[in-house]
C-alpha cells in the first residue's frame, strides 16, 4: 500500500481505510480533530521525539 498523501484530513483517511471515526487519537488519548491533516501529525510525532 502506498503511503497516505500528506493532504489527507483525518475523517477521510479514516473512511478510506474503514476505520470508526475516532480511532486516531492525540497523545493525550483524547480523538484528533477530523479536519486535521495527516501531515500535522506527522510533523507533531517528528517534534516528540
């Protein structure tokens, strides 16, 4: 599978992957906004560690 453009909001990814809507979750266990996009979290992931 390829890796998810960058640009992809969460709610999308998680439809196209058919995942319940509110399974990626922010550090603090709390669900990430659905317009969020996936190049966010990835920056923020690259920030902690």
């Amino acid at each position: 599978m390829r890796k998810t453009r960058s640009d992809c909001r969460v709610r999308t990814f998680e439809e196209k992957h058919g995942l319940p809507f509110g399974t990626i979750r922010n550090k603090d266990g709390r669900k990430t906004r659905s317009d969020k996009k996936i190049g966010t979290i990835r920056k923020e992931a690259r920030k902690r560690k």
